[in-house]
C-alpha cells in the first residue's frame, strides 16, 4: 500500500462520468470503472483532507463483500485485477492499482437502503423524540447502542445535493413501486443477516449499514459499495456494552470531532488536523485486518 494521498484522479483519453463525494467513475466500453479515491465525506460534505490508504481499504472491502454475498443477489463486480483491464488502462496502473475496480453498468435505484441492528446516529436522534424511527415503533426505554429486538429496514432518499433524507417505507413505496420496494427490502434484511453472522464471528458488530441496488436487463442487482466503514458502523463486539459507547472502526471518529466543533454540517468543510488524519487511517486499516484476516 502506498502512503500517498490520492483526492482526485485523471486518467486522460478515458471518459470520466461523475466525481462522487468518494469515487471517481469512469466509462471504459461497456463498463464502468470506479476508482475510490481517498477522499471522506461526513454529513454529505466532502472534507478537504483525504485520509491516507482509505480508497484502498474501501475497495477491498467491498471486492470481498461482493464475492461473499453473491449466493443473495447479482452484483455489478466484474474484476479488480488490472491485468484483466482494458489495455487503455494499463498506463494508469500506478493510480487504480487496488482502489479501482470494472463494474457493469446498472440503472440506479435512487434509494439507501439502511438496515439498523442498532440505535445510534439519526436514528437515536429520532427515537428520542418520537419513539419511532423512519416511521417504525420501537419499544420504549431504549438506550443508545442499544441493540434492537430485530433489524428494521430505514430507507433514505439519495439526493445528488445536498443532505440524504431518512423517509418511511410507504414513501419509499410511493417513490419506486411497491414491487420494487419490496424486494430491496427483504434483499437488505437478508444480506445484514449474513454478513453480521460473519463480522460477529471475527469480532465486530455491525451496528447499521447501507446498500445500494439498480437494474440490470430488468433484474434487481447490487452496486456501489458494500460493507465499509464509510456506509457502516462498525463496532467492536468485546467493548460493547448497551448504553456505553463502544470502540468504533469507521468515520464515525471524524464525525464526533466535527460534531465538537460546532461546524454547520453546510459546504465548506474545515480542514482535519493531523491526529485525526492519523487515527481515522489506522481505524480503517483496522477494520480490513480484521474482517480479511
């Protein structure tokens, strides 16, 4: 792994389709090339600090999470080998090599699909005030970190500005069918499943998570990113106590430092100072020992 900072690719002569808060994505013929690059978004603002070997860990973790769940649902993975790339893409092997990887190109469902074994972030934000999260009743007496009688499934719009907002299931239903909300539904619930039994078993409790699905030839498959510690919160199964904050191994550290800071959580961001830059590095090296180990 290299130490290097990457905020921004450019692979010249190759077609560069959008620049996410994290990705980079490409059009390489058919197919899609997604670069993940070091950059770290919190509160849906990207930061102007990256965090070293961040891109490399999230991609990883994702070529292992594709291959590990695809007995549930078809993924969008093809390769991350760059011997299998395109010989156009050879010249740029020092920049993607292992943060980079062919996909094929789905239509976007434009739906998170956050599965919550855990109360904790917006969701305890909002089970304090209504007792119910997304629309769901949830028992009373609840703490944070508590931990749920049962997954729920929280969906939230994917907004290309601006705040993702956390909406009701029915809304969902209303948005992209009910056909369609159903089965990403039960996709979501039945991939949390599998993969908290794995996590556990390593260590580490998955507090909350998200996919992201689209269509292919008319065939619901799963894209994005997959189990991270960009879109999970990742505890640990040895420090946790309910009602006790446990150690985390995701962005939720960067998050409580800006929280302390009393910034707006509106562009522009402020800068990280280096201990913070150093932890969140090891807290993602971390989580990919951990779960690949």
């Amino acid at each position: 792994m290299k130490n290097e900072v990457i905020l921004t690719t450019n692979l010249n002569g190759i077609e560069l389709l959008k620049r996410g808060k994290v990705r980079d994505i490409y059009k390489v013929d058919d197919c899609l090339l997604i670069v993940s690059t070091d950059r770290i978004s919190c509160f849906d603002v990207v930061l102007p600090t990256g965090i070293p070997e961040k891109g490399i860990v999230l991609n990883k973790l994702s070529v292992f999470w594709f291959n590990y769940t695809n007995n549930i649902v078809r993924n969008h993975f093809i390769t991350a080998n760059i011997q299998e790339y395109p010989d156009e893409l050879k010249k740029f092997n020092d920049i993607i090599e292992n943060r980079s990887m062919l996909v094929k190109k789905a239509k976007p469902i434009p739906v998170e699909c956050v599965v919550r074994g855990y109360l904790a972030g917006s969701a305890w934000e909002e089970y304090k005030t209504s007792q119910e999260v997304c629309g769901i009743k949830l028992p009373s007496g609840l703490l944070n970190f508590s931990k749920l009688p049962e997954p729920i499934f929280t969906p939230a719009t994917k907004e290309e500005k601006g705040h993702d907002i956390n909406v009701t299931y029915s809304y969902i239903k209303n948005l992209i069918g009910s056909e369609t909300a159903n089965k990403i539904k039960d996709l979501s619930l039945m991939l949390y499943d599998k993969v908290s039994k794995y996590t556990e078993e390593k260590g580490i409790i998955i507090a909350d998570t998200k996919f992201e699905f689209g269509f292919l030839d008319d065939e619901i498959i799963l894209i994005d990113e997959v189990l991270t510690p960009d879109s999970s919160r990742f505890w640990s199964k040895e420090d946790y106590t309910q009602s006790n904050k446990p150690e985390n191994f995701d962005k939720q550290f960067v998050r409580d430092y800006l929280e302390n800071l009393g910034w707006d959580k509106n562009p522009p961001a402020p800068e990280l100072p280096e201990y913070i830059v150093k932890r969140t590095a090891e807290k993602y090296l971390q989580i990919l020992s951990y779960l690949l180990t």
